[in-house]
C-alpha cells in the first residue's frame, strides 16, 4: 500500500494512474507526471521512458495499471514529499487484485440508514416526505449509498456522498434546534438533498472522474433540476418548493464559491454552514496524530491531537 512506501524501495503494483502533465524535458525527451493513488492514498510519480510515456498519453482519466519503479524524494518538494520514477506501465491481468484501489468510508452504513429514515420521518410536511421517499429510492438510492461526495478534495470515497448527507443534517438539526424559529422541515430536506446532483455529476467508477454533464452542467444546477422535477410532480406548493430550491441553490454561500444565488433565509445559512463545517472536519481524517500535515483543499497545515 502507499502509505508504507519507504525511500529505496522497488515498487510492483496495481495502482491507479492519475496524469497531470505530459511534455518535453530540458534534454528534448518526453516526460509525464501525475499521481499515484490506492484506498491508502496517493503518491506524485515522474517517468522519462518515452514507451511508457506514449502509453500514458493515450489516458484519458484514472485509469489502473501495474507500476514498476522505484520510490525516491522528490526533490522539488519543499515537503521532501515521496515520489515514484516509473520505469514501466503494463496492463492488468485478469488475476490482479484491484479491490485496494477504491477508497471506502469508515462509518456504519446500517445506522447512518437508519439515520437517514429517522429523519425523512421527522418532515412534518406529507409533500416535503413524500419528496424525499421519492428521491432515495430505486437505484438513485443504491447509488447514493455508494457514491463519493468529491473526487479528492472531500468525502472523495466510496459512500462518501452518503456519509456527508446525513452529517449534514445532523449539524443542520442540531444548529437549527439552538437558533429556534426556523422551519425543520427545510433544513432536513436541504440538507440531504443539498449534494444529490453528485450522482450525476460524479461517477464511483476508479478515480471518481466527472461525467460529461457534470463538467458541463455541475451538481448544484443537476440538484435543482432533479428536486423540480419531483416536486412538480408532487404538485409542491410554490412557496415552500422556491424556499427549498434558494437553500439547494445557496449552498456553497457565496457566488465566487459557484452558488448562484446567496444565502438570504435561516434556513440557507444554517445548511451552508453545516456543509463547509463538515466538509473541514473531513480533512482530519487524513491527518496523522500530533502531526502537521499540509492539507491542499483549505491551503494551510492542520494538527489533530487525536483527542
């Protein structure tokens, strides 16, 4: 696994292949750079073997091969971060074990389900839970339950998306229960309908790349355009569909963080808030104990004291 790679050490493995940059050295040969990833995490990788290099051209997104190469420091890395010269790609064979490859979430999926019904029931409003029975259900929930919440940046694992849902609504909730005089109803279907565009925007295939409408369309324009249709279907009262769709709307806050709209209710604020807290609180999880660790998505060095 990467997370035991050790400098020195001669590396055969499957491991999934990330590209980042193919182009010519000083020396007039060609070279290509990316990263390397399993469940265990991720390491840059340099090779300069113009047959393997071609190879890689040919990648399109993540894609799995067997590695051969040797682990050094990069030294461009002001980190002395570990890097991989490979020396050669090949293909997997029918045999290989990739079950590694995929990152999976360590939380319980039978009681984050359980969590999920327990707040559907909490909606106090037969068309607010009706629109939600109707969402998690069939194969958009089989998927909800496997899909990663990023590709890398957070809850970038498999049940991943499921996994932020509810814990945003739990801190929705909770928030919400302190503030007082805010509808519940609205923050429990905002907050786990917030992300659901994810399904189509980003795929649980290896390296979580995004789909064609993902990049054209993005997830919270898929949101919006998912809840509408089930909610006029449902014949949703305008006023309480156009409250729903400003929260799904606003979520990111602000619009240089990709929101179309701002947050401009209770409601709003409380599940934009609840969804960046608990998108920070996720970077710990790749933190070590008592440890600096430089974490790229918040730009700063983070210390868990692992209490």
């Amino acid at each position: 696994m990467i997370s035991e790679f050790t400098v020195g050490q001669k590396v055969h493995a499957a491991l999934l292949v990330r590209i980042q940059k193919i182009g010519i050295s000083s020396n007039g040969k060609p070279f290509a750079r990316g990263l390397l990833e399993d469940a265990s995490g991720q390491v840059g990788f340099i090779c300069f073997d113009e047959e393997t290099v071609n190879k890689l051209r040919l990648i399109e997104q993540p894609v799995p091969y067997v590695i051969a190469g040797t682990v050094d420091v990069n030294k461009f890395s002001a980190e002395m971060k570990l890097q991989i010269t490979v020396q050669k790609i090949s293909d997997l064979m029918s045999e290989d074990d990739i079950s590694h490859l995929l990152p999976v979430g360590d939380f319980n999926k039978a009681e984050y389900e359980t969590l999920l019904r327990k707040f559907i029931n909490m909606v106090k409003s037969p068309v607010m839970r009706t629109l939600l029975e109707n969402i998690f259900q069939g194969q958009i929930y089989d998927q909800f339950l496997k899909n990663p919440a990023g590709m890398r940046l957070h809850h970038a694992y498999l049940g991943g998306l499921f996994q932020h849902s509810i814990d945003v609504t739990k801190l929705a909730v909770a928030m919400g229960e302190q503030i007082g005089g805010v509808d519940k109803d609205l923050l429990i279907a905002g907050s786990l309908l917030h992300d659901i565009g994810k399904l189509r925007e980003i795929s649980a295939d290896f390296g979580f790349p995004y789909t064609t409408e993902g990049r054209l369309v993005g997830h919270i324009a898929i949101t919006a355009i998912m809840v509408q249709s089930c909610a006029e279907k449902l014949k949703m009262p305008a006023n309480t569909l156009e409250q729903l769709m400003h929260i799904l709307l606003s979520h990111h806050g602000d619009v240089e963080k990709g929101s179309p709209v701002e947050c401009e209710t209770k409601e709003a604020f409380i599940v934009h808030y609840a969804d960046e807290l608990d998108s920070v609180m996720n970077q710990f999880k790749t933190a070590k104990n008592d440890t600096w660790t430089y974490n790229k998505m918040l730009q700063r060095y983070l210390l868990d004291r692992g209490v």
